[in-house]
C-alpha cells in the first residue's frame, strides 16, 4: 500500500486579511475546545462560558476589576512589544515586574502618618527603576558576554522571587502580622489614586493608555523605533544602515524593563497595599500572550489585554462558583495562545498530501 506524508509548504503570498482576523479565529477555536473541556469536567459548558466572557462585563463593577487586571498586563506587554519587534527575546517580565514592586514597596514602607501624598511619585518612579535595573541583568549579560537573553531572563524570574521571599519573610516582614510572610499594611496616603468611588481603577488605566499613545508613536513616527524594528527584521540591513544592534538591544530591554516595573508599582501601591508571596500573579508570562494576540501593535494590546484579564475574572469565578481548580485560567490562556500559532502556521503555509515517492497528490 502506498504511503503518504504531510509537509507545509510556503506560501507564495499569505493572506492579509486572515493575518489580522487570525486572533479572532484564535479566540474561536479557543471557546469550542473550552466546550469540550466543560463537558469532559461534567460543568455545563454555557455555564463555565457565562464565568469567563459575560459575567466579567455584566455590571460598572465588574468591567471596573476587567480594568484593573488588564492595567498591569497591557503596561507589560506594551515593554514587550517593544522588544520582540526589535528581535530581542525578554521572557523574564514576571521578574522585572516583581523587583519593581519590591522598589516601589520599599519607598512606600517609608511612609508615616506625617507624609504626604507627594509620595505616589517617588514610590511609581521606584517601581520604573527596579525594572530597569533587573532587565539591565539581561542586558549586560547578553552585551558583554553573548549570554541567550531568554535563559537569562527566564532564570532571573525565580531569584527575584527569592528575593522577594526574603525580603517579606526577614527584614522587613511585618511583627504584627501573625507570622505570614508580608509586610505591613501601607499608609493610605501611598496608595495609587483612583479614577472613580466605589471602584478599584486607579490612574494607573490611564497611564497604560497614554503608554499605549507612547508606544504607536515611538514605533511608527520616530527614527528610533524605526532603527528598532529594522533590527528586528533585517540585522544585516540595520548594520548597513548604521544602526547600532547594541542600542536596539538596551533600548528594548530598558523600555520592556521600565514598563514592567511600573505595573509592579501600580499592584504593591494598588490593589495589593502591601508586599506578600503573592505579588507573582503570572502577569509578565501572560503578557507575552497579550503581546502576540495583539499583533505587537499598541492598539491591538488593548483589546487582548482586556481579553486576557476576562478569563483572570473567569478563572477565579469558575473556582469559587463551578468549584473547579484556578489554573482553569492558565488552560485558556495556553489555549489561546497555540491556537493562534496553529492558525499563524496555516496563514504562512499550507499542508501538502505527498507520496513517499515524493509525488504529490
């Protein structure tokens, strides 16, 4: 009996239009295997549906929290964007991210009923700087000594998580606190102001947006971004050009750092109000995600960010509601993410049927 085998083959020209309606066929592939996987759970699926794409919307309350979990992911990814178009591979935003929240907690826990809300800046700036000095690891390494930038960052997300573990467990672990690992609860005059009463969005939402105005601008009307993404596409090209590879890579790693430490910032100072074991939300690895559903592009973050922080809301709430575990919320943000690789592949290449003999059929 003949044999037969499956290839891609590229595409001679992909479709423009699928590349960007891709995310959203993503997205619906996502919500079928979804279907499935509730009813391989014993959950009725319209059910565990309602948890993660309507509940999270149905009230002012509610797209409030959507907000909130979006601020910290879109302010990340925006980093991110920066540096994977500039073909510099940071997968360690989780870390940046929490060592801009030890800085910014660090300057909070300084406070005192006499302080004054002047503070807000110094404690935000802090959380800037603590990214920047963490992705700089990265940097430096990868600069002076052609260390992998992924393994590199990747492996710096557990020592700041160590060191975070040390700082709310030793020096400056609260005495009153029954023996948890945190710090005290911050003064109230630290904390991140907010946009509304009766709600937790803070102005870190409008910073993520005005970082969303700074980013477009940067990519695509300044002849930095430009020497940025002409790295990223074309190395040789950037060379002959003039443009520095060892600019572009500082520039994005300090950018993407920056970034995620103000997200840091914005949670010890925010919604958290204090440092704990807990501020590891998984906020820098779900960005990566954000990042490439939104096609790298600012605009595009916006709406996959929101996405991303609806199945945070719907993981939660089919944990509390369907008594199902948590990292339901890591199975559909895996899901998602496959499911626009799978669909990115088909867009660039198309499946060949061949013969052993190698004759096509």
């Amino acid at each position: 009996m003949p044999k037969f085998s499956l290839k891609l083959e590229a595409r001679p020209q992909p479709s423009q239009v699928w590349s960007y309606a891709s995310p959203l066929l993503a997205l619906l592939v996502t919500v079928l295997i979804g279907i499935v996987l509730f009813l391989a759970l014993g959950k009725e699926p319209l059910k565990g549906l309602e948890m993660f794409f309507w509940l999270p919307i149905k009230s002012g309350y509610a797209l409030g929290e959507l907000l909130v979990k979006a601020t910290p992911l879109l302010l990340i990814a925006l980093g991110l964007a920066v540096c994977f178009r500039s073909n510099v591979w940071n997968i360690g935003a989780e870390g940046q991210y929490i060592i801009g929240g030890i800085f910014a907690g660090g300057v909070a826990l300084l406070a005192d009923k006499t302080t004054g809300g002047w503070i807000v800046l110094p404690i935000l700036l802090a959380g800037v700087l603590g990214g920047v000095v963490w992705a700089s690891l990265t940097a430096l390494l990868r600069d002076k000594f052609n260390a992998n930038e992924i393994l590199v960052s990747l492996m710096l997300v557990y020592v700041a998580v160590q060191i975070l573990s040390y700082m709310v467990g030793g020096p400056w672990k609260d005495p009153q606190g029954f023996n948890f690992p945190q710090t005290q609860t911050f003064e109230a005059v630290t904390r991140i102001p907010r946009l509304f009463s009766g709600s937790r969005v803070s102005i870190g939402a409008l910073m993520a947006l005005v970082g969303v105005a700074a980013v477009w601008v940067f990519l695509f009307r300044t002849r930095a971004g430009f020497a940025q993404q002409v790295g990223g596409l074309a190395p040789a090209a950037a060379r002959y050009a003039g443009f520095s590879s060892r600019k572009a890579l500082w520039t994005a790693l300090l950018i993407s750092g920056g970034a995620a430490g103000l997200a840091g910032a914005l949670e010890v100072a925010g919604p958290i109000g204090q440092l704990t074991t807990y501020v590891p939300a998984g906020y820098g690895f779900a960005a990566i995600i954000v990042a490439f559903v939104g096609r790298l592009h600012p605009v595009g973050m916006v709406f996959s960010a929101l996405l991303m922080s609806m199945f945070y809301i719907g993981g939660e709430m089919a944990q509390s509601r369907l008594g199902l575990t948590k990292s339901l919320t890591g199975v559909f943000q895996g899901l998602l993410l496959f499911s626009l690789l799978a669909c990115d592949t088909l867009i660039n290449y198309k499946l060949k049927i061949t013969r052993t003999s190698g004759r096509q059929i």
